[in-house]
C-alpha cells in the first residue's frame, strides 16, 4: 500500500455494513418521514376530540350609559284622567357580571366517527411510508458503503499489480545484468511499473468522492474520511437466489408501500361514509350552569342566589341544501376508485419490480462463477509468462500482457461480488425484508 493510501486509510473513521444500514434508518430523509406519523397521531386525536365532553367556562363584565334624552311620561293629572306630558330624563349606568359553565356532548354524528376511522387509516398508511422510507434510505446506504468499499477494494487490486510490475522490474534487471535479455526489457518494465503507481493514484479523487458521499448521507461531518469495513464478502461464495415465487409471496405481505395503499384506500371509503353522513339527523346534548349579577359581589357571595341553569336536547337534520350531500358522495366514490386504482397499479409494478431484482440478482451470481473461472486462468497465464521470461524465451510485452489481464480480471470479480450483494440487497429492498423484526 502507498503512503499516500495508508495515510488516508488509518486517519479514515471505519463504518461497518450494520453500522451504515442502522444510520440510513435514522438520516434525515428516514426522521422527516417519522415526523410526518408524528403528526399523523395528532391528526387520530384531533378526530377523537369531537367524540369526547366539551366544557368551557367563561366570565362576562360588561357596562352601558344612558345619556339624558326627551321622553313622554304618562301621569295621573285627576281620578281616572291621564295625560303625557314631555320631559328630560336624567343619565344612568348599568352594570354586569356573568359566570358561566358550559357542557355539551355529542351523542350521534356519523361524519364524526368516520373522520375517527379515517384518521386511524392515514395513521397507518403514514406508517406503512414511513417504513418505505426507511427501506430507501437504508438500500441507497448499503449501495454508497459497497460503492466505497470497491474503490477501496480496487485500489487494493491496484496496489497488488504494483507489487507485481516492481517484482517483473526486478527480473529484468537482473535478467539485463547477467545479459541474458537487453537493456529495453528493462527501461519498458520500469515504464510498465510507473504507469500502473498513476494507476492507484488516479483513484484517490474517486475515493474521496464516495467517502463523502457516504458520510453525508449517514448524517456524519461531509469533510470526515470515513473507511468502508470490509463485510468478508470477497472470499466467500454467492448463495443463490430463493425462488421467484418465494419473492413475489414475501412482496405481496411484507412491502410496506403496499400496506400503506391498502390504508390510502381504506381512507378513501371512509370519505363516502362521511360524505352519505349528510343524510342522517345529528343528535346531542347541551347544559349550562351561570351566575349573574350587577356587581361582583353578588355574583360572587352567597352561592344560594343568582343561580340559574339550563339543559337540552338537540337533533339537526339537514333536509335539503342544494343536492351538495349528494355530489360530495359521488366525489368520494371518484376518489376511493381511483385509489383502487392505484393500488392495482402499483401490486403490477411492484410484481414487475421484484422479477427484475430477482433477475439481476442470478445473473450477477452467474457472471461472478465466469468472472472466478477467469481470474483463476488468468492467474495461470500470468505464471506461465513469467516461467517463460526467467527461461530467456519470451518480453517483458509478454508478462505485461498477462499481468494486465489478471488485474483486469480480479477487478471484474471484485465488480461482479459487489454486484451480487447490492443486487440481493434489492431484492430485499423490493420484498419489503430489510427490516424482518418490523411488522410490515
């Protein structure tokens, strides 16, 4: 490894596999879509506030002024004999005090206990997103974590071909000091070894790159160098993938975009249980307790007075208003098809989705067995070449060759190992099973 690379390797802040999934359930992304059920929850009691006692309380002073003015009064000017005569009045002040409690509770209101229901639906279907969310973040963090961890790996493919020029410069020069090949083996081995150090420097702008782009996203500081840990993939073997029809029964179950359009539906039949609610009478009850009085003092005094206290009964029935109930439930009905609709829509996409990871997912264990059989030939060429070129009987052009199309190689099994752990993380992802302890 360069200094340059083990520098940045041992200042870099290692994440594990489990470490980026766990803070891409948590970025933000992930915490906005939580906020929303948070809210949500508020909207559930909001709903349920209608269905519960309302009491309030209230205090009322109030004052009013009578300025003079001409009034006729009527007098008794003899036995029997009346007359109005016209006089000023004189001004006068009154005052108020009132206390007063008020009860009211809802008997029956069909609107009320669907908007309840309703709620409680866009609850869990806010869930249901939520979860989704979190899927998509944590998928989008284990491809950002296997896409560093390749930059890494590749560097490390890099690094190990560097190894192998140097070494081959070492055979040519002490190949061209016993004068068994020429001095041009020699300076094209050194230029082989000088093409392949830019070769691993070259990747240390991507490096940054894909650290950074980690790190955001796992909430960390953008300017930490951050090391993907290896997640001890490369050595093992691919398992195979389970059966598509396995798949497809975990997606129709576990997916919780799905669950959360089931509940979007639900919702939207409650809004035509709301809307038919139009038609039926409303029923509750009314108390009110109150004292009152000209000043404080008696409203406040002897609690055996000024007492006054009133209850009913109440029943409200809209008869007609203009034929509104009636075009509010046919929108219902448009809006809870169309959300049938979307619901339709989305379990055919999501079919669709499934098969394409399922797909992607054997044919990267497939290309992984080739890639495997590859490097292993690869390999032997490149000791054949260098057997021959001890021998006296073949270039360095011929070595260079051979060494070229085993890195070439190790890098297409690196790519394709990657490949198949980012595609069975889709799959996942598109089953809905990232997360098996959640209840989907």
């Amino acid at each position: 490894m360069s200094a340059l690379v083990l520098a940045a390797v041992l200042a870099a802040t290692p994440v594990t596999l489990e470490d980026a999934r766990a803070r891409s359930r948590e970025n933000v992304q992930a915490l906005t879509a939580l906020l929303q059920v948070s809210s949500a929850e508020q909207d559930v009691r909001i709903a349920r506030s209608s269905l519960l006692p309302q009491l309030g309380f209230g205090v009322e002073a109030n004052a009013s002024y009578a300025g003079p003015r001409l009034a006729y009064n009527v007098t008794e000017v003899a036995p029997g004999v009346f007359e109005q005569t016209e006089g000023e009045t004189t001004a006068n002040t009154a005052t108020g005090f009132n206390l007063g409690l008020t009860l009211s509770q809802l008997v029956y209101d069909r609107a009320v206990w669907a908007r309840l229901s309703q709620s409680g639906a866009q609850l869990e279907a806010q869930r249901g997103e939520a979860l989704e969310q979190q899927d998509t973040s944590e998928l989008e963090g284990i491809q950002r974590f296997y896409t560093l961890f390749r930059t890494q790996a590749t560097i490390q493919v890099l690094e190990a071909n560097v190894r192998r020029s140097e070494e081959q410069l070492e055979r040519a020069r002490a190949l061209f000091q016993a004068g068994r090949v020429g001095k041009a083996e020699e300076l094209s081995a050194q230029v082989n070894l000088g093409n392949d150090r830019l070769a691993v420097v070259a990747r240390q702008s991507q490096l940054a790159t894909d650290q950074a782009r980690l790190a955001t996203w796992l909430a960390m500081p953008g300017a930490e160098a951050v090391e993907a840990v290896d997640p001890g993939v490369l050595g093992q073997l691919p398992a195979p993938a389970p059966s598509l029809e396995q798949v497809l029964q975990e997606a129709r179950t576990r997916r919780p975009l799905l669950a959360a359009l089931r509940q979007r539906l639900r919702a939207a039949e409650l809004q035509e249980s709301i809307a038919n609610a139009g038609y039926l009478p409303r029923v509750s009850l009314q108390g009110r307790f109150s004292r009152s009085g000209s000043t404080p003092g008696v409203v406040f005094s002897s609690l055996r007075r000024q007492n006054s206290a009133s209850g009913g009964i109440s029943l409200s029935w809209d008869l007609f208003n203009g034929f509104s109930t009636q075009a509010q439930t046919r929108r219902a009905e448009y809006q809870s098809r169309v959300a049938e609709l979307n619901l339709q829509q989305n379990e055919r996409e999501l079919e669709g989705a499934v098969r394409q990871a399922h797909v992607t997912l054997q044919a990267q264990i497939t290309s992984t067995e080739l890639a495997e059989a590859n490097r292993k030939a690869a390999a032997d060429a490149l000791t054949l070449a260098e057997e021959r070129f001890n021998a006296g009987v073949s270039s360095t052009l011929e070595v260079r060759d051979a060494q070229l199309k085993l890195t070439q190689a190790e890098l297409t099994l690196l790519e394709n190992r990657i490949n198949v752990e980012i595609a069975r993380f889709g799959l996942m992802r598109a089953m809905g099973t990232l997360a098996p302890g959640e209840a989907k």
